[in-house]
C-alpha cells in the first residue's frame, strides 16, 4: 500500500487535509513542520509527499531537496494556498512532479495524487526491471567470458599440436599423412566452436529483439498491478530461455512468422489460453485466436489434430 507524508506547519490545515485523504482511502502521516519531516525522512520512506511552501524554518523547497536527495523515486507535490509563479519557478528547478491548491476540490485533490502515485509505482517497476535485465546480462557475460577461455585453450592446444606436428616430421616424414589428417581434424574441432559462439551471439540478439523488447514496450503503458506482474513473469521467462534456440527456430525462414505471432508463440508455449494472452499483449482475445489459427496454417498443422502448445514444446525439446 502506498504511503503518504503530509507536511503544513498550520495544525489546523494539516489536519483537515489528513481528515480528507484518510476518509478517501489514502494511508498518510503528518509532519507540522519542514524540521519535523527532514526528521521522518531519515528513518522512513513515502511514495508521495505532499508539502506546503511557505513554513519555517525549513520551507516546502528544502523539503523538496531533502527528498529528492534522499529518494528520487518519491514524488512531491507542493501545496500552496496562492498563485505564485515564482515560487512554481523554484520549485521546478528542484524538479517538483505536481502544484495543488490548499482550496482544491476532492475529484482534484484525487486525481492527482494518483496520478504521482502511478508514476511512483511504474518507478519502482522500472528499478525491478533495469535489476533483473542487469541480472541477465551479467549471466551472459560470463557465458561470453567462457566461451572465449575455451576458445583461447583450443588455440593454446591447437599451438602445442602444430609445434609437435613439426618435430614428428622432421623425425618421422613417413606419418606425413597421419598427421596431416590430424591437423585437418583439429581445424574442424577449431571451426565448429568459432560457429558456436558466432551462434550464441546471434541467438541472444535475435531473442532479446523479438521475445523481450516488445514485452518492455508494454509494460511501460501499464499500471494494473496483476497486470504488470504477469508481463514482468514473461520478461523474466524469456530472459531465462536467451540461451534456448526455441525462438531462432520460430525465425527461421519456412515459417514467415510476424513479431506479433512470435510474440504469441512464446505464450502458447507457455500454456497461455487466449484470453490470457490478449490481456498481456493488451489485444482482443479475437485477435489472439486468429494469431493462433495463423500460426497453426504457417506450421502446417491445420486440418490435423496435433495441439499447437504440444508442437511448439517439441520445437523447444528438439533444439536443446
């Protein structure tokens, strides 16, 4: 639940508006001063702060600074009971998400704290997002990492073997042909891992483009939680599956799949119905149907009783 710090060195104004917000639903704590809150921000976090500007000692712009240092996630609105376009001026500068007049009605006074409430969440969100996404490419890195060792040992061993290939002959020139096989045989083990890790990376770049771009694209619209959650499982899923080549085989010429049926593709896989899939992808569950029948006919599976989930997991179980 989201939680509120009201601050207004006026008792009478700090309670009448603490009355509000508690009646209209919104779980809030009071400061009667900007002293008062610079105290409470050391030792507690709010997803809003809502601050009056004139107070002493500390006014609304020091607690404005002190917030925005100490937790740039937390929006502030400040709170005047006057049009002042200086005071708007300064408190822009120090980068205020929102003005409201002391006079404003409920509807107002709602909207815009859900509307700062909104932005904190999809904030909040978007940190969970950038640490997971962090997560992953640290994991690929390392794969990276050890790939290149292994091809840096193959070449230390392919150097120790062409250096024992030259002895050999100056030694033994009736194994020439022994040896040339050999040397054949270690460029082939030599060029089958440069294919590998050529593969890997064009894997990783096609999967992050088509699996899970589209799904950041859309979870930034989004500010339904249960939504939001599913969508952060599916960017979570396809990260894990970078590695899998289930999504290069969906890419793959034969069967001409569009951005939006590989997009559903990967759901179908995931034992998504159609419903479900049309609220992720934020599309009629209609139009999630006919993706599924298009996706059926480009895999040849119409007028055959083979379940497409189960055709796209063998995709999957035949790539590893």
């Amino acid at each position: 639940m989201s939680r509120i710090l009201l601050v207004d060195d006026d008792p009478v104004v700090l309670q009448s508006l603490h009355e509000r917000l508690t009646t209209l639903g919104y779980t809030n704590e009071t400061a009667g001063g900007g002293d008062t809150a610079l105290d409470l921000l050391k030792s507690q976090t709010f997803d809003l702060v809502i601050t009056d500007f004139m107070m002493e000692p500390v006014d609304g712009l020091g607690v404005l600074k002190e917030v925005k240092k100490l937790y740039p996630n937390t929006f502030v609105i400040i709170l005047t009971s006057y049009d002042d376009k200086e005071v708007v001026i300064d408190a822009l500068r120090f980068d205020a998400d929102d003005f409201l007049s002391k006079s404003c009605s409920s509807d107002e006074l709602i909207f815009r704290i859900n509307k700062c409430l909104d932005k904190a969440y999809n904030k909040k969100l978007e940190t969970v997002l950038d640490e997971q996404i962090g997560i992953h490419y640290q994991t690929l890195s390392q794969i990276s990492d050890v790939l290149e060792l292994e091809i840096g040992q193959r070449q230390k061993t392919e150097d120790e073997l062409l250096e024992a290939q030259r002895k050999l002959e100056s030694r033994f020139q009736l194994r020439a042909e022994e040896i040339g096989e050999l040397n054949l045989t270690l460029e082939n083990i030599l060029g089958n891992l440069e294919k590998r890790r050529g593969d890997v990376e064009e894997r990783i770049l096609l999967n992050l483009r088509e699996t899970v771009f589209p799904y950041l694209e859309k979870l930034t619209s989004l500010v339904n939680d249960s939504t939001g959650s599913k969508l952060l499982e599916i960017i979570i899923t396809n990260l894990k599956d970078l590695i899998s080549p289930f999504s290069r085989k969906l890419l793959m010429p034969k069967y001409q799949l569009t951005p939006s049926e590989i997009q559903v593709a990967n759901l179908v896989k995931q034992g998504k119905s159609s419903k479900e899939i049309s609220e992720v992808l934020n599309i009629s569950k209609r139009t999630a149907e006919t993706h599924r029948a298009n996706l059926r006919k480009k895999m040849g599976l119409t007028n055959t009783a083979v379940n497409l989930e189960t055709f796209l997991l063998s995709l999957e179980d035949k790539s590893t």
